[in-house]
C-alpha cells in the first residue's frame, strides 16, 4: 500500500517526544520515534511548543502557527531526512515559518483563540480568566482540549473531562498527543490533591 502523503513537522516529534520521555503516565505504553534534536527548529515558537512546553520562554509574546514544504532535500537536517527516507516518495518536510507559509494543521478561529488564551497563560498564569468562552460552543477538538487544559490549570476544574470518551478524532495526530499532554496534566494534579 502506497501512502499519498507522510508529513514531518519536526516540532511535533521533538515536543511530544519529551513530553512522552518526561512523562508519569505514558513513557512506558507510549512509543515513540529516533530522538530528533530541537537545534533546527529555527526561532522555535511554534504553536506546538506553545502547547507541549511548560516552560514557554516569557519573551516570546507570539507563536507561529504558518509552516513551509522544505522542497530542497538537500536543506534538510541530516537527521530528518534520514527520517523521511522512510517514505521517500510521499515524505514532506515542513518547517515552522513567521509568515508566508500554509496552514498546515488547518487550525480554525476558535484554535486561534484558545491558543491566544493558552499564550497568555504560559506569560503571566496569574493574570488570565476563560470565564468569557463557553465551552459548549467551541468549534473544534483542539478548542475544546486547550479550553479543558486552562480550566484545570486556572480554575483547577476537571469536570468537563471525560476520560472515557476521547475528544480527539482518531485520525488527527495532534489532537491525540495534546489529550495525552491533558490526561497527564490531570493525572499529577489528581495525585498531588491526595497527598
């Protein structure tokens, strides 16, 4: 079986990697692939970083969200294109960029907002509220986990969860890493209440 397109964001790999390395939880049920070095991720704000990474840098007051096809194989790290080699037919390359580049993860309106929110927090946790969104009304997974994540870590909320019904579709990658980031999340907030 061909596969019509196998996309690398190194973002993604090298973030959910060292959450999943770090992790309580999910090290040992979660596999993952080679270990990718964060020294090509460019200016590194990313959207993804802003998700996986607690310790977001406080001088980054924006994130990127635009990714281009590095096209020139011979521009990619030696390690990803090792990587990509995997698939070389289908195998894409894309790198986080400030403008001028695609949507990759077709992120919606109400994305955008949950990581403008998310952003805020991870500059000044002391200062942000989500009382003014509704939860019901998100349009998209990823709102709706960004919006659970800030409500545990501001309001130390957890009812909205259901651990038993995943919210990410089981076909979106980035979806099913950031609920494991928030199951996680819960489980070390859950444990330390008990103590």
């Amino acid at each position: 079986m061909t596969i019509a397109s196998t996309r690398l964001t190194p973002d993604i790999q090298f973030y959910f990697e060292n959450f999943v390395r770090t992790s309580t939880l999910n090290n040992i049920i979660t596999p993952f692939s080679c270990t990718l070095s964060s020294t090509y991720l460019l200016e590194n704000k990313s959207f993804i970083r802003l998700l996986f990474d607690d310790s977001w840098d406080i001088l980054n007051t924006n994130y990127t969200y635009l990714f281009e096809e590095i096209t020139n194989k011979l521009s990619i790290p030696y390690d990803f294109r090792t990587r990509l080699m995997i698939y070389p037919v289908s195998g894409k390359y894309y790198q986080s960029v400030e403008s001028d580049g695609i949507n990759l993860f077709n992120l919606e309106s109400d994305d955008i907002l949950l990581l403008n929110k998310l952003l805020e927090y991870r500059l000044d946790s002391t200062s942000i509220n989500i009382i003014d969104i509704d939860y019901s009304s998100l349009s998209t997974n990823l709102s709706k986990l960004i919006f659970l994540y800030l409500d545990l870590k501001i309001n130390n909320n957890y009812e909205i969860f259901d651990d038993v019904t995943p919210i990410a579709s089981s076909i979106n990658l980035l979806e099913n890493c950031f609920e494991m980031y928030i199951c996680e999340n819960l489980f070390l907030y859950i444990s330390e209440k008990e103590l």
